[in-house]
C-alpha cells in the first residue's frame, strides 16, 4: 500500500503552526477550451515532526492517514534549503 500514495513536491509557505507547514505545489495544466497552459497552486498542511522546515524550502510530501481535520500529508524529506 505504501507504494499508492501519492508523493508531490513543493514549497513551504508557512511554518508559523507547530509541528505543520503549508506545502504550495504548482502544477500545470492545459485550458480545456483555449488550450493555453495555465499553472494552478494548490496548497496543502503537512505534518513536520522535528519542527525542520523553514519558508522557501523545497519538500517533498507523502499522502497519509488523516492526522488532523486539514492534515493529510507528511514531509519526507527537505530537498533544497532556503
């Protein structure tokens, strides 16, 4: 099961909660009608035990179990410091 969850990359935009920061990850997609490419930010709270984040950092998350009402990823891993 481990192997199905989803795995996406981001930055850390908000560190200011404990033990969670807000992931942006952008992503881009094709206009249905217009067909021009549009980028779309989405952002998502993820669970940061060691407090280790810091804004401007590139993560990558890990989709899990339900840690909170809005909490629904993990931080694996800090790919790039700020």
């Amino acid at each position: 099961m481990r192997e199905q969850r989803k795995r996406l990359i981001g930055t850390v935009t908000s560190n200011k909660m404990d033990k969670t920061v807000v992931v942006s990850v952008e992503t881009t997609k094709r206009h249905p009608l217009y067909g021009k490419v549009v980028r779309i930010v989405k952002k998502y709270k993820a669970h940061d035990e060691e407090n280790t984040c810091r804004v401007g950092d590139r993560v990558q998350i890990l989709e899990s179990r339900p840690l909170s009402r809005q909490k629904r990823w993990t931080v694996v891993e800090v790919m790039t410091k700020a």
